[in-house]
C-alpha cells in the first residue's frame, strides 16, 4: 500500500513540474518585446559577448535551410503537457482507485485474518480445556488406582487380622482343650482325694533313698532320727494334677511294695478308684509302675482305739494299655473318710516303685 502511494505522489510531482515548465514556455513566447533604451542601458551597463547565430539547418528533401517558428514549439509543448497531464490524472485516479481497492480488500483481508484468529483462539481454549480435562482424568485415575490400592491392602490388613484372631483363637482353644484335658477327671468323676480339695497325704512307707536326701529336715527326722514323717512334696506329686508331668515326678516308694495313707477330704461312700502314671510315650521305662494294687479304709472315730479298716477292692495296672489313667470300679457298702493305697507288687523294678497320682471317687454320707 505505501509503494502505490509513493508512486502516485511521484506522479502527481511529475505532473506539477510539466504544468510549470509549460507555464514557463508560454510565458517566454507571450512575453513583449524589451525597448530598446533598456536594452541599449543593459548592454552599455554589462557587456555581453555576441550571442551565436544558430547556424540554418538543412532540409534533407530540398536542401533549404528552415527554423522552427515559436508557435509550432509552444503547441508541441503544450500537447506533451496536456497529454502528461492526462497520464498522470488517469494514473492517479488508477491508483485511487486501487488504493481504495486495496483498502476494501485489506479490510475484508483484516476481517477474516480477526475471525480466523479468533476461531484458533477458541480452539486453542478448547484444546487447553481438553488437556486439562485430559490432565484432571489421568488425575482421577491415579487417584482411583490409589484408592483400589488402600482398600487391597486394607482388605489385606482385615484379612491378616481376621487370620490372626482364627489362629489366636485357636491356639487359645487348643491350649484351653489341652489344660482341660490335662486337669480334667479322667473317669469324670470327683476326687474326694485331691488336695486342693481338702484331702492330704498323712502317711506312707519308706522311700526311696534318692528322695529321702531332700528336704534336708525330712532327711534328718525319716533317716538320722528314724521319726516317721510325711515327704513335704508327697500331696504334690500323690494327689494333684500335674500339668508339668514328667518323668520323676512321683512319689517313690522304696524297692517292690509300699503305701500311702490319704485322708478324704469328707466321708464318702467310695465306688471307684483312678490310679495314674506317666504316659507310656514319656516314660524313660514303665517298670516301675505299679502293679498289683488293693485299697482299704475306715472311718474316723475319736472314741475308739483302733479304726476298723475294712477292704474296699483291688485291681492291677497295665502299663501296655493305651491309656496311663486307669480306673477301677468298686463295690463297697462302707462309708469312710480314710484310705489306704497298698503296692503288693510293680512291672519289674526292683529298686523303687513310682506312684503318680491317685483319686478317690464316690457318693458323700
């Protein structure tokens, strides 16, 4: 735009120079002729050299000399300014009107270059607006994934515990079902004999002399005095539960035979009799067991001398059976609140005969 209008404004300065130099022309032809006296008062003044005669220029047709009159000079001139002129006009009209044009197209040219700018710019805010929710989705997706992943290790969690409490819960039980079964009554039957209960070991043969060197007093009054005394652990190991039952833990009776005399902790009608020895899958050996067994009793009497003792059975342990508690059922009419447990015979040890735990069951008077 800034070139056509260079070009036009040259035009236009064209134009002017044509217009003056033609004035110029017209002028000088239309001019009257200078007096004389001026001429002669110029001339007198200022010497001037003789101007030059132009030399006459021959007609190449007839070989004449000519001169061009002024007239025909001045109309020529006059054509080529008129003719320029026209040029120039027609020229800035032209580019007027192409600069109008131009104006019109670069308007219309503006325009759509402004609506095209504005369509990539809401484009653009769409594109942005995408990627951002592009952005905000991948987001949530983490996030999600985040989530699942608590809830995995939470449900992980729940479960281990859950686990945890089934494994607890049985180790408690089974620990539970263990003492039960370990401190249970075999037979289910009470134990009129048990020491917690009420009964104790009041006498008993001479020991081994493995046990009769501890406690030191009992050492001194059974063995140095030779006083008949009561093992201080005899109602520990004869009759209570032993949950730590383990080999030695026994009343040891000295070589095949022996006794332990127990009083109940009431008077009792006795039915049945339990006598217990290290389980075979324990035991270094059973041949100390027990074997043949009897069992008397009598009842208590301030009054009289002598008790009246009467027998209320007899029955021999297996050390072969599949169980280590053995029960024997009795049938006595006698009420007592005394026994005694006699040892006639054991499985083979010559040296000691072990007594573990004995009960006594039964109906009270």
């Amino acid at each position: 735009m800034s070139t056509r209008r260079m070009t036009t404004r040259r035009l236009s300065q064209s134009q002017d120079t044509i217009q003056e130099e033609t004035s110029a022309d017209a002028e000088e032809v239309n001019a009257p002729p200078q007096p004389a006296a001026d001429t002669a008062a110029t001339t007198s003044a200022e010497p001037t050299p003789a101007a030059a005669t132009p030399a006459p220029v021959a007609d190449a047709s007839c070989g004449k000399s000519s001169k061009a009159s002024p007239s025909t000079s001045f109309d020529a001139t006059y054509l080529l300014a008129g003719f320029a002129f026209s040029i120039a006009l027609v020229a800035t009209l032209f580019f007027s009107v192409g600069d109008a044009a131009f104006e019109i197209q670069l308007a219309s040219m503006k325009t759509s270059l402004e609506a095209k700018l504005d369509d990539v710019t809401v484009r653009l805010g769409e594109m942005a607006t995408a990627n951002d929710v592009a952005e905000l989705r991948d987001e949530l997706n983490a996030l999600s994934k985040r989530v699942d992943n608590q809830e995995a290790k939470l449900e992980s969690i729940v479960t281990q515990a859950e686990v945890s409490s089934m494994i607890e819960k049985t180790v408690v039980k089974t620990v539970d079902d263990a003492l039960e079964e370990a401190l249970a009554e075999k037979p289910g039957l009470p134990d009129y004999a048990l020491y917690s209960g009420g009964g104790k070991v009041i006498d008993h043969s001479v020991l081994h002399k493995d046990q009769t060197t501890e406690p030191v007093l009992y050492m001194l009054l059974s063995s140095v005095l030779g006083v008949k005394a009561v093992h201080p652990k005899a109602n520990e190991w004869v009759i209570s539960p032993q949950i730590d039952e383990v080999p030695g833990n026994c009343l040891a009776l000295n070589a095949t035979t022996g006794y332990i005399e127990i009083r109940l902790r009431q008077k009792i009608v006795p039915s049945a009799f339990t006598l217990e020895h290290i389980p075979q899958k324990y035991a270094y050996d059973t041949s100390s067991a027990p074997k043949s067994v009897t069992v008397d009793g009598w009842a208590h009497s301030e009054e009289a001398e002598e008790q009246a003792v009467v027998p209320l059975g007899a029955f021999s342990y297996d050390t072969s059976a599949s169980e280590a508690v053995q029960t024997f059922t009795v049938d006595s009419k006698e009420a007592v609140d005394h026994v005694k447990f006699n040892v006639l015979s054991n499985h083979g040890n010559p040296d000691y005969t072990c007594v573990y735990r004995f009960r006594v069951h039964g109906t009270p008077v």
